[in-house]
C-alpha cells in the first residue's frame, strides 16, 4: 500500500507545474497565467478583480454586487442584445460574480473565438454602461432574489453565523445587501463605485485551453493593456473580531416551515497558515470524507436526527471559518446541537486513528487529478496559486505534503480553533427568536 502511493505520487508529479504553467506581469499590474491543453478545441478564463463586497458603504449594503452583475448587461460599445446575440452566435458564456474580497469573472469559448471572449471580458469590466432600463430590471430581480433568500432556512442560518462570528466588519455583511440598501442605489452610484474601485492592478487572469501561451498573452495585451485607472481607490479592511470566548447562540423564527437549518463554528486558519493543511485533512475527517464523516455518521447514520450533516473549511488571505450544517426537524434541534458538540469534543481531545488519516489522505490526493481533467479546473487551480502565493510547483508538492501529515499535526492544528464551549450557534426555521 505505502509503495503503490508513493509511486501514485511520483506519477502526480506531472500535475500543471513550472514547467507548463506561464505567468507574465503587465505594466498595468495585471498578471496573467496560461496553461495549453491542445487536448482540447477550447478555451477556459477566469479572472480576479482586487474589489469585493468590502468596500460597499455602510448604508449601500449590496453595491458592489450590484455593478458586477450589470457588467453583462451591456458596454459602452454594445447594448444588452448585441452583447448576447454575440456570445450566443460563437457558442460561448461570459458570467461575473461578486465576493467580500474579489470580483470574478469566468468565460468559455472554442479556441478559434479566443479573441472574441477576451475582447468582450475586457470591455465588460472596463466599459459597462449601467444602461438605465437595465439598472431598473435588474435592481427587481435583486430584490426579488433577496425576498426568496430572507424565507430560505439555510440562507438565513448563514447571515446569523457571519454576522455573531465578524461584528461590526464586512465579512459579516451579505454580499448581496438587503432589500432596503438595494433600493436606495443610483445609477450615479454605479458609476462612483465602478470608476473608483475598478482597476487593473492586482487583476490576475488564468486562462487554460488550446491555445499557446503567446498568443494569449497577445490577447490579453491588446485588450487589457492600455487599461489604466489612476485615480482608483483602495479599501482596507478593519481588523478580523476576536474568536468567541463562549456560546454565542442565535436563532431566526420563519413560520411555515417543516425544516430547521443549523450552522454551527468559529475561526479556522488563513489558506496561507501552516495550519492550513492539517486542519483540511482534518475536517475530512470529521464532516467530509464518505457519507459526511463523523458528523455525518454521529447525527444522520447513526442517530438519524438530520436530512444532512457535514463540515467544511473555508480560507482566504487573513481569516477563515471552520462550520458544521445539518438540516433537520425542528424538533431534534438541540439534539443535533448536542451532538455535533460532543463531536468536536472527541475531535480535540484525541487523535484521529491510523485508518481514518490512510482513507482520508489517499481520498485527496487521489481527487486531485480529476479536479484538473478540464480546462476549468486548470484555471480555477492556477488562480488559486497566485491568489495565495503558493508557488507554481504546488500542485505538484501537494500529494507529498498530504502524505506527510500526522495525526498529532492534525490534533495540535485543530486545538488551536476549535472547542466546543466556545462557539457561534445560528439556526433558522421554527421556534423562538434567540438574539
């Protein structure tokens, strides 16, 4: 067994690397990163703005989310039809979406429409044209979208969470505002926020597909290069709340409802911390692997107390959350409570065993091939690596460094954020509202 995946691992060596991946930093500040895969006749790009959701002022919640979805809703050169006549005649997509941090951009194309899509991806960010009908439509379907998300029991669960575990900062705040900041947006506030956030520096593109990393970076050049936004401005995050020193418990009541939504956690590691893997291998166990791991086996195999129990890590730049979920009868709440507690419990207080660190590391390491099978995951990879500084060999690294960890890495990393008497609790669906 130890041979068999040190030899997988050796194989994996020629996961995307130094070797294939190019990278160029233009003079604007935006840095591009190819992959050709002539495996295929397409092409994959995605993009990363340096402006997110962060930067919305207080009483405009939503703003940022609301320039980044008009960026398809036509440019200065196109109006609305002609921009989806176009993407539509070639076969192809161009979506844009909005996060506390970033903006993104992601498009797919035949090789042969490369040019096309990277033309209309650069006139979208840098020349929309807020066309005001469009403006009107789109705020209805916002706050349309905001009146389904505000009944949705899993949806309300996680605002109650961001908003215990990050008072008073961004990262508690919805991406997508709420019905009352919505309505309070301009046309003139679309423009301000864009022609003062929106900039190439700190941009990064991946693009992965059948096309040389030349003739790209020629692309990217003549549509991107002369960009420039001298009076952009930067925001700056306030700094990350400190970790719960308690329970802090908070539930929503929505009436008419046949199923309560949980989400219990607290912080978990920066993607940069060394941490950072353990505590990935880790939540593997405890909430991922096979049908859900622990969590999942404690409350939903065993037990038979939710519909869906689970965990996961989410990491970026200087902060992270490590959550439990599970939907489940209102009348089995805090059971299900009591429970995935007693499972973090048992998490920290010994080590995970010698066959759940063997499952969970060849479950990883053997995954990783197939989230690269396709242009899109190539690009979503490498984004990520410039993104966080990782260094272009670490996909490469990774199965090594998967492999390397111990039970005692896992425990000691994981004591460090998570214990059970000190954690945000947020639910929504039936019963009393908690504040």
């Amino acid at each position: 067994m130890v041979n068999s995946m040190h030899a997988y691992i050796e194989k994996l060596k020629n996961l995307p690397g130094p070797e294939s991946i190019h990278r160029k930093v233009f003079a604007n500040g935006i840095t591009l990163l190819t992959f050709s895969n002539f495996h295929t006749h397409s092409v994959d790009i995605v993009g990363m703005l340096d402006v997110g959701a962060a930067a919305d002022p207080k009483d405009k919640l939503g703003l940022a989310h609301f320039v980044v979805s008009m960026l398809s809703r036509g440019t200065q050169k196109k109006d609305f039809q002609t921009y989806h006549d176009l993407l539509e005649s070639h076969g192809a997509s161009l979506t844009f979406s909005c996060g506390d941090l970033h903006s993104w951009l992601r498009g797919k194309a035949l090789a042969e429409d490369a040019e096309m899509l990277i033309a209309l991806a650069a006139e979208s960010v840098r020349q929309p044209a807020f066309p005001s009908e469009y403006v009107e439509r789109l705020r209805s379907q916002l706050i349309a979208n905001l009146a389904i998300r505000d009944e949705d029991t899993a949806e309300v669960a996680s605002m109650l969470f961001d908003r215990a575990l990050f008072p008073s900062h961004p990262y508690g705040e919805p991406a997508d505002g709420f019905v009352e900041t919505i309505q309070t947006i301009t046309k003139n506030d679309l423009l301000s926020f864009h022609s003062s956030y929106f900039k190439p520096q700190g941009m990064v593109l991946a693009v992965a597909g059948a096309l040389e990393s030349t003739e790209i970076s020629h692309l990217v050049e003549k549509y991107f290069g002369e960009w420039e936004n001298p009076q952009a401005a930067d925001f700056a995050l306030p700094p990350i709340p400190p970790p719960p020193q308690s329970i802090i418990r908070k539930h929503r009541l929505i009436e008419e409802k046949s199923q309560t939504d949980l989400q219990i956690g607290a912080f978990a590691p920066p993607r940069i911390s060394k941490d950072y893997l353990p505590v990935y291998l880790g939540n593997n166990i405890l909430g991922q692997f096979g049908l859900m791991g622990r969590i999942g086996e404690s409350v939903r195999s065993k037990s038979g107390l939710a519909y869906h129990a689970s965990s996961s890590i989410n990491s970026w730049e200087e902060a992270g959350t490590w959550e439990f979920y599970a939907g489940l009868n209102p009348k089995n709440l805090q059971k299900v409570i009591d429970l995935i507690r007693e499972e973090i419990r048992r998490f920290i207080e010994e080590p995970v065993t010698d066959e759940e660190l063997s499952d969970s590391k060849s479950h990883l390491i053997g995954r990783l091939p197939l989230s690269l099978e396709s242009n899109i995951g190539i690009a979503n990879a490498i984004i990520t690596i410039e993104r966080f500084n990782l260094g272009l060999d670490y996909y490469q690294h990774y199965p090594s460094r998967i492999q390397a960890i111990t039970a005692n890495q896992i425990l000691e990393a994981s004591r460090k954020y998570l214990h059970p008497d000190k954690l945000v609790i947020a639910s929504a669906g039936e019963g009393k509202n908690i504040e």
